[in-house]
C-alpha cells in the first residue's frame, strides 16, 4: 500500500469550487487505486489581523481546519502571509506552519512520500518537509508556477534549489519539462506526466440541442479560463469583434473583469460577448458541447484542462503554440495553433466555422487523455521514488 500525502496549495473549497479543480480531479482519481492511501493537506495563505478581516480573506478564515471534501480527508491549516513581500516568505512560512500538523498526521498515517502539486510556494516547502520526516518528494510543474514566479529573481532561485533537491519532479508537458531543465533542473528526474479529462463527463452532444438549451443561436465560441492578463481574452474580443455573426462567452472570473467590460462596452458587443463569472464546473460540459470552437488565447500554459475538456466534447481548439499545444491538437480536426493574434484568431475561427470537423474526429484527439491513465502513470511514479529511497543505504 503506497501512503501519500498530497500537499496543494491550489485545492478547490466551499469559497472557491474551481479553484485548482485539475488538483482536484487527479487526486481522486489516484484515490480510487487499491492500492493508494492519501490525505489531502490544502494550506490556505492568510495576513496578519487587521488584514485577515478583509472580505478577500474573511472567507478562507471560515473554512474548517479539516474536511471530508469528495470522500476524502482535507486539513486546511493556515500559513502567514506578509503582505508586501512579494511571496518570498512563503515557502518558509508554509514549512513552518505544516511541520506541527505533519508530525500530528504521521502518528496515524506514516506517509511514504509528499506529492507536491504546484513548484512555488508547495515544493519548497515539501522539500524542507521532506527533509525533516525523512520521505521523499515529488513536485509538480503545472506552468505558471514555472513561467511566472520565476520572474521574480528571489523567488526563482527558492525553486530551482528545490528542484533540484527533489526526488522527482513531474511536468504537465513536454515543453515545460525543456524549460525546467533550462532552468537548472536534473532532467533525469523529470517525468512528463500529461493531465487526464473525464471522457464520460465530457462528450459530443447533439450541438444544436445544446445551443438551443442554453438560449443561443448561430455560431459560438466558447473561452474557459480565470480573467487575468496571461488568458488573453482581449484577443479573441478584438477577433469576433469583426466576425458580426459570431458570440463569444467567456466563463471565468479574475480582475481583468472591469477592462474586458470596458473593451466589450467600447467594441459595442454587448449583445454578443458575455462574461459569464466563475461557471459551476458541473455546467462546463453543455456549454463546451454548444459551442463551435473553443478559444484561448494564453501567453504561457502548461497543458491546459480547457483544451482537453473540449476536445473531449467534440470541441476544436484555437489555440497558440504554448506549453503542450502540439501534444493535443494532432490533427486539423482538433483545432488550429495559431500566432497570439485577433487576426490569427479571427481566421482560425472563421476556417472552423466554414468547415466544421466531425465532433468525433475532434474528440479522438482527447482520448489518450484519461485520468486512469494519469492516475497509473502517477503510482508508478511516486512508488519508485520510494522503492530508490528504501533501497538506499542509510
């Protein structure tokens, strides 16, 4: 029996429901293996009073310290968050705050290795955990803990240290394993372990059923991500701005939501660009099933949940040439990978919705993509990371 301790600081809660809902996702998924055992361990990033009363954070305070979220075990222990120092502090912080409530775990649940799910602030802290109750530790590359905390000079050298004092570590694509050994990191450490998608969640559906159950008709774009500058969803704005039969609705939330509504109001596409705020991940699947291409126009991503789900659901992409774009679109009938352009994406999506491809021939381009699949690959993993630390001599 593999013991795991799955340490996220990106875990779905009652406050936040999509919330790092591809954690989410693979974690159940390996918890359904006989031959698994795990406890879920989601910190959760306060500030210090007065600053931890400010509704941001009011709402993380009142989550229980631990859970039954999903037929699984979840502790919520809070770590300190200073403000104004830029993150730098986090991995002590969060090293410090869990070394109490790992020890109070271990007592009754001796974990064979700590899977961390994200580079920064998780893996730095896991490996100092690591190091203290003498298991070994994996870290997950998922893309902008890769791409963008490295920015930051201070930050950057907290994780490539890290990743270079793992046992493992595990990429979301073949590109971002590249940039990780860029970076400094083993290579020979670095599986490319790819995310799965529920293939019976999401499928192909009669299309116009789909739109007319949602209310729409003539063609839809679809755009699934948070409402933040890397997403890019000014682009595909300005793209259907200039498609007049085109609707575009973007399902996300984030604080570009004031200057999409600004660019949606000065474009006058109100009557066809809706911001949709954070969807219910339940009612992605119908709206993915409706629309005609789904759009995203990421500066940076690992491999993105968003393009496999709609893949899935007979949904091509449109997509630029980041992180593991060509791992997922193999073919013209799942998509195109294009320039991060309105006009690229306005003649992508203007080629798809001439010659629409056949839902199933797009969703063949998913169905390597399981989370059986993902959940095996894993166990493999994480169990030789165990077997090379027991059969190291002490």
């Amino acid at each position: 029996m593999l013991r795991v301790l799955i340490l996220s600081t990106l875990f779905p809660d009652a406050s936040r429901p999509n919330f790092g809902i591809f954690v989410e996702r693979q974690t159940l998924s390996l918890a359904t293996r006989d031959d698994v055992e795990l406890r879920i361990v989601a910190p959760l990033g306060v500030p210090p009073w007065p600053l931890s009363a400010h509704p941001r954070y009011a709402a993380l305070n009142a989550l229980p310290d631990h859970e039954q979220w999903k037929g699984v075990r979840v502790d919520r222990p809070k770590f300190l968050n200073l403000p104004g120092t830029g993150g730098r502090f986090h991995g002590a912080m969060l090293a410090r705050a869990l070394t109490p409530l790992l020890e109070r775990i271990r007592r009754d649940f001796p974990f064979d290795v700590i899977s961390a799910e994200f580079f920064f602030p998780d893996g730095v802290a896991a490996v100092a955990l690591g190091r203290r109750f003498g298991v070994p530790v994996s870290i997950k590359a998922r893309g902008s803990d890769i791409h963008q905390w490295t920015r930051k000079p201070g930050i950057a050298r907290q994780i490539v240290a890290a990743g270079q004092a793992a046992d493992g570590l595990l990429s979301v694509s073949l590109p971002l394993r590249d940039d990780m050994i860029a970076l400094g990191m083993p290579g020979e450490r670095i599986e490319c372990i790819v995310t799965g998608v529920d293939l019976a969640r999401f499928a192909p559906r009669d299309r116009a059923e789909a739109k007319a159950a949602l209310g729409v008709s003539g063609p839809l774009v679809l755009s699934v991500g948070a409402l933040i500058p890397l997403k890019g969803h000014d682009i595909v704005i300005d793209a259907v701005a200039k498609m007049p039969e085109v609707h575009l609705w973007i399902a996300g939330e984030g604080p570009e939501r004031a200057h999409l509504t600004a660019q949606i109001a000065a474009l006058g596409l109100g009557d066809r660009v809706r911001l949709l705020g954070p969807v219910p991940h339940d009612d992605v699947p119908k709206m993915l099933a409706a629309a005609d291409a789904m759009a995203l126009a990421s500066s940076s991503e690992g491999l993105a949940n968003a393009w496999l789900e709609a893949l899935a659901s007979g949904t091509p992409v449109v997509i630029p040439d980041i992180g593991g774009a060509r791992q997922v679109v193999t073919s013209q009938a799942a998509g195109r990978i294009i320039p991060r352009t309105p006009e690229a994406f306005r003649n992508a999506i203007g080629a798809l919705l001439a010659d629409p491809p056949a839902p199933t021939d797009v969703r063949t381009a998913a169905e390597p993509f399981t989370w059986a699949a993902n959940s095996m690959r894993l166990h493999g993993f994480l169990q030789r990371l165990v077997s090379a630390r027991e059969d190291t001599p002490a």
